[in-house]
C-alpha cells in the first residue's frame, strides 16, 4: 500500500455498510480517474457488513495503484460517526476531503474537474456536483435544496401536488429549490452526502459530522451549521456521479429491486429517518417558532413514520 505524502490535494472517505457489488464497481470507477496533476487517498470504512463487499473491495484495492487505508469498524456506528472515524485516519494535510457513498460510480473526471473548481474559486468552502439518480436518470432532487423548515416542509409532504403544479414558485418548491435552474452553477441551502466535498479546515472547523444523528439528517445537519458559519455551498452541475441510492437502507422505493437489506434494516432506516426530522427540528429550528407551531411539526413527524413504517411492513 503506497505511503501518503505530507501535502495531498484530496481524501476521498468512503463509508460502506452490505453495500453488495456496489462498492468494488464504485472502487473501480474511482481507479479510472485522471489523478494526473492531483495526489489522492481512499479512505474504505467499514461498519461491521455482514455481507462480503468490504473484503472483496480490500482485495480488489490491494490489485491497484491507489493510495488507500483501510478501517473496519467492529459495529455499526451509524452514518456520522463512521464517516468521522474514517476523517481521523485521512492524511492531515490533504487541502480538500470529499465524502463519497458505496453506491456510487464517478466520472473519469469528476475529482480532478471538482479540485479545479475549488482551486479557481476560494471563496468556494464546500460543493457537491451534479447527482445522477440512476433509477430516473435526473438529478436527485436531495442534491440541490433548501433547507426543511416548516413551511417548506408543508408544502413538500402535505401540498397536494401544488409544486408540481407551480414548478417555478419559489414559495412552493423552496424544499428542493425546484425553481431554481440546475444547469447553472449556484448558491444552494442543502446537499445530499453521497458527493460531499469540502476544504479540510471548513469540515474541521465544524468537527466534522453530528454523532446525534445515526442515519439519515447528518448532512442536513452539516449544511445548516456550513450556513450558519457563514460558509458557502455550491451547486456544481458540470460534472457528476451516478447514485443508485437506497441500497443499504432499502427504504427508497426506486432501488427496491436492487437492494438486499433485511425488513430489520428497513425498519430501522425508517424509524431513524424520521428520528432524524426530529433531531434536526429540536436543535436547529425550534426557537424560531411559536409552540403551536411545534405541536404541528410533532405530529406531522409522527404521521410520517407512521406511514413509512406500514409501507415496509405491508411489503413484507
């Protein structure tokens, strides 16, 4: 395994959980990119799989010239707190780090085309580029939006198709920012952490990510505190990955047929999906609303789990 050098341009952390062929197929993606004019490191954290994807990927690394550290984790620690032990082993020194899913495959040039942005732009802290959804083949809509305060959220959830209606109200589709153009590149509340990328002193000025939150939220999380900082967040669509989404949770209804986790897992995705509204609502937005309001946020959380709690158990 190749040493680090002192000074590198990107670590790319990748934290895996039965992540299937996915992961290999995402490691393999990455071995085809143009590193040319840039020094990188993986970092492959591994939280306990049950399945045989971190060994197979620690084999296949082992075939290849990249530099790379390797961490099973001895259990699950959820998705914050596995993404922050794999930061602890990264190379110090790196200029920028990039959190990148399992289920993903990169272009031959998303990196290097990513760093040049950064370079070119360094009132740029934080960015994610353009997030296929292979199961639409449009960008994933939790990759370009705002944050989910309560009015938002509303419309959202409970709009009855009003935003679909109105596809270029901002007071409609402030969720998504769906009025917003994604061809360009832009100012955006909130990025999805399948492609995450930052400069190393923005992520280690915030401590990296919130360990209150175990899947799902954390970089919602991440995006607020980015805001509130001062930090900038951009959308960048000139380059992209491909997400497939949903595989080791199971919850997301367009992977159904690509996932294997078990209805234990579902369950649980579920329950911490909306644990993570919960979370998020409690220390981010609660004082800047009257209480009635927060009895209303309460109970449309609970309706919610509710709801995706029967869809999983119904699917049984």
């Amino acid at each position: 395994m190749p040493k680090s050098a002192k000074t590198i341009d990107l670590s790319i952390v990748i934290l895996n959980y039965n992540s299937g062929q996915y992961l290999e197929e995402s490691l393999k993606s990455i071995a085809q990119s143009d590193f040319k004019k840039y020094q990188t490191e993986i970092i492959l954290t591994d939280n306990a799989s049950t399945d045989q994807s971190y060994l197979k990927a620690a084999k296949y690394l082992k075939t290849t010239k990249l530099d790379y550290k390797l961490l099973p984790l001895k259990k699950n620690l959820g998705f914050a707190a596995g993404n922050n032990q794999g930061v602890k082993i990264s190379n110090p020194h790196s200029r920028y780090v990039v959190f990148l899913n399992p289920d993903t495959t990169v272009e031959k040039d998303t990196f290097a085309t990513m760093i040049k942005f950064f370079d070119e732009n360094p009132k740029v802290d934080a960015a994610t580029c353009y997030v296929n959804l292979v199961a639409t083949g449009k960008l994933q809509p939790e990759s370009h939006r705002g944050f989910p305060n309560p009015w938002n959220t509303f419309w959202h959830f409970f709009g009855a198709g009003l935003p679909k209606l109105f596809p270029k109200s901002k007071l409609l589709n402030g969720y998504f920012l769906g009025h917003l153009d994604y061809t360009k590149i832009q100012k955006i509340d909130c990025c999805v952490g399948a492609f995450f990328m930052m400069k190393r002193k923005v992520g280690e000025s915030l401590n990296w990510w919130n360990e209150k939150y175990f899947f799902y939220g954390e970089d919602l999380d991440f995006c607020y505190k980015l805001n509130k900082k001062g930090y900038s967040l951009y959308f960048y669509p000139y380059t992209k990955i491909n997400h497939y989404q949903g595989v080791s949770s199971g919850i997301i209804d367009k992977s159904q047929n690509i996932s294997q986790a078990s209805i234990e897992t579902k369950i649980r995705s579920a329950k911490a999906s909306t644990q993570a509204m919960r979370i998020f609502y409690q220390e981010n937005l609660i004082h800047n609303y009257p209480k009635s309001l927060q009895w209303l946020v309460w109970q449309g959380i609970n309706l919610l789990e509710i709801y995706r709690l029967a869809k999983i158990k119904l699917k049984k």
